[in-house]
C-alpha cells in the first residue's frame, strides 16, 4: 500500500482508478484497508474541490419524498 495525499487531478485520477480496482476487497483485508483510507482521501479532496452548493429546502423536501415513495 502506498499512500500519499491528493493534491492534483491527476492524483485524484489515480485514486480514482485504484478504487476502482479495490472495490469489493474484504474489510480487515491489506486490499480493503487501502479501498478506505483512499475513499476517505478522495471524500476530503472532492470536499475541498468540488464542494455541492447548498440546495433550496424545496428541493430537498422532494428529494427525500423521492426515497419514500
């Protein structure tokens, strides 16, 4: 396992394809503990990069009768 922060798109991409190939490892694996620090790495990178505008309560409101229904 070999792992360094993200600090670019092309670091973000590899992490990127590396979960890729980890996904479905077993938890308590070398495989699935790498597949979660980089799932934790890439969250925090997208948070500070892309973060998601606040949507209007309407729209929320909705989107959770959505998921009821």
């Amino acid at each position: 396992m070999n792992i360094k922060p993200i600090r670019t798109e092309q670091d973000y991409t590899a992490s990127m394809a590396r979960i890729d190939e980890l996904w479905g490892a077993e938890i308590g694996t070398p495989e699935g503990d790498e597949l979660e620090v980089l799932a934790l790495l890439v969250s925090t990178y997208e948070d500070e990069h892309a973060p998601m505008p606040p949507s209007a309560p309407t729209e929320a409101i909705k989107f959770r009768m959505d998921q009821q229904a």
